[in-house]
C-alpha cells in the first residue's frame, strides 16, 4: 500500500527544490528547441525539471512508473500500480517568451483512479493541491466548491487558434459560443486553465489537443469541486492518450454541449 502522506511530503519538497531551479535558470541563458513543429517549444529547463522529478521518485519508489512530457515512459500502456504523470514545465512558451504562466503539473493514480494532483504556479509560488474525496486547496486554503453559471455571463478559456481551424467542432459552433459569452480568455497553459476553472477566475476551458500530462492532475481538482471534464464530445477522457478537453461547471457543461458543441 502506498503511504500517500509521504509521499505528499516529498512531492512538495521537490517541488519547492524545482522553483529554486527553475528561478535560478532565468539568470541563464535558456537552450530552446522545437520539437513537433517550431512553435512546440522544448528548453533544457523542461529536461532537467522532469529528471529531477524521476530520479527523485525512483530513489524512494523504485516500483512507481513515470511518464512524462519530456519522455520518460512514453512506452507506457497500463495504469496498473502507482502512476505518476508530469509535465515538468506547462506552458513552455510562456516561460521562454514571458517567464510566468507556467506551471509544473503532477498527477499520481494507482491502478487509474486519481490519489493527488499539484499544479504549482512557479514564479506566483502557487500550489494547487487536490486529494480526491478529501478536499482541494490553494497554498493550503480550502477552495470553495463551484457555483453554477449560464453562458452569458460566463468567461470561456479557448486558444484563438481553435477558432481558425479545428477537425473537431464547427468552427461556425464555437464563433456562436463565443459570441454569446461575456468574454473568452488565453493562458496557454492547460494546468494553469484547469487551476482557474477550479477557483471560478474562467467558467469553462476547451482545447481540441492536450496530453495525459495536460491534464492529469487538473481533472482531478475540477472534479473535486464539483466541475466536470470530458472531451469536446462529452466522452470520457483516456488518462494515457492526447484528447481534445472541455472543462466546465456542471450546468454549463450541459447547456455549452447541448447548445454549442454537439449542436
Ligand atoms: P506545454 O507547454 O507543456 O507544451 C498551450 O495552449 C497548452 O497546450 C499548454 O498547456 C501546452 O503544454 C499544451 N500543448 C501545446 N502543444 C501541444 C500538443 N502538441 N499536444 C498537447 N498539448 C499541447
Ligand atoms: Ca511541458
């Protein structure tokens, strides 16, 4: 059985230890690369988070698997035992271009079923913490659970880009959403999205692409709250594939699927 108080012990030891890190890297010159195409961004930074991350877990739980973004256990098909999913930086662009929102994300399951989530806003000094079933905090603050809202008065997370060209939903669906809402908002780092769903600063995010790493530790805090995550069709989301995400309080998950997505 794994002792999940220890473990919470070290996750935010560690995570303390990677701000500092990650603090110092800006009096440094950052190695950036592309990865999939030239504005999928990868630093030295997002590889020496990730290894840190592993080697500590695997020092003192050698049985646990990894993935992470930066390829540690990308041969990974089965969520039997304890998983850890890392992104060691979300949101890269943000931290070459404007060193701040980003945030490093961590969810750990065993046998598939969520057990924590941290979402650490590194620069703020932020840390999102969810047991599930057991409460959701903000730098140790209970986070209240969601209230409900109707899209006119909600604020909508959405790339622009979505808007432009997507193989998902018709475009001509998501200009009438975003039309009729208060207003629609860009992070550009998923976890971080997840995080402001969680604490009502936007009512719903949508990305037609993101990664377990995304993702794994944001379901379980909106969930927690009381919100509900699925994919754009309303399905469930596979914890070890790319989906496309819909993040939102629970009546406005229904009334935006309904009037919006599925229409
Ligand atoms: P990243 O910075 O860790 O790559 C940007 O809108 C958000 O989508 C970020 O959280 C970013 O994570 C994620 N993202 C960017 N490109 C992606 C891709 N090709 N697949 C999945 N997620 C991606
Ligand atoms: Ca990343």
């Amino acid at each position: 059985m794994a002792n999940w108080e220890q473990i919470d012990t070290y996750v935010r030891q560690w995570l303390k230890e990677a701000r500092n890190r990650i603090m110092e890297s800006f009096k440094k010159t950052l190695e950036v690369q592309s990865k999939s195409d030239r504005n999928d961004l990868v630093t030295n930074i997002d590889k020496e988070t990730e290894q840190f991350f592993v080697q500590n877990i695997l020092q003192y739980f050698p049985e646990h698997q990894i993935i992470g973004e930066e390829g540690h256990g990308d041969e990974i098909e089965k969520t039997e035992g304890v998983l850890w999913i890392i992104d060691p930086i979300d949101g890269t662009v943000n931290f070459v271009h404007q060193q701040r929102n980003f945030a490093i994300s961590i969810g750990i399951y065993e046998n598939g079923v969520g057990k924590l989530g941290y979402i650490y806003d590194v620069v703020l000094d932020e840390l999102y913490f969810v047991e599930p079933g057991k409460g959701a905090y903000l730098n140790g603050a209970p986070i209240p659970k969601l209230t409900n809202t109707k899209v006119m008065d909600a604020i909508i997370g959405i790339n622009s880009s979505w808007l432009i060209s997507n193989r998902h939903i018709p475009i001509e669906n998501l200009h009438e959403l975003v039309r009729d809402s208060r207003a629609t908002r860009s992070l550009g780092a998923a976890s971080l999205e997840f995080a402001y769903v969680a604490t009502g600063r936007l009512d719903a995010y949508i990305a037609m692409r993101l990664s377990p790493w995304d993702f794994a530790a944001g379901r379980l805090l909106v969930e927690e709250l009381g919100g509900k995550v699925t994919t754009v069709k309303g399905e469930n989301l596979n914890i070890l594939e790319s989906n496309t995400v819909f993040v939102s309080t629970k009546c406005l998950h229904e009334e935006i699927l309904n009037q919006y997505l599925l229409k």
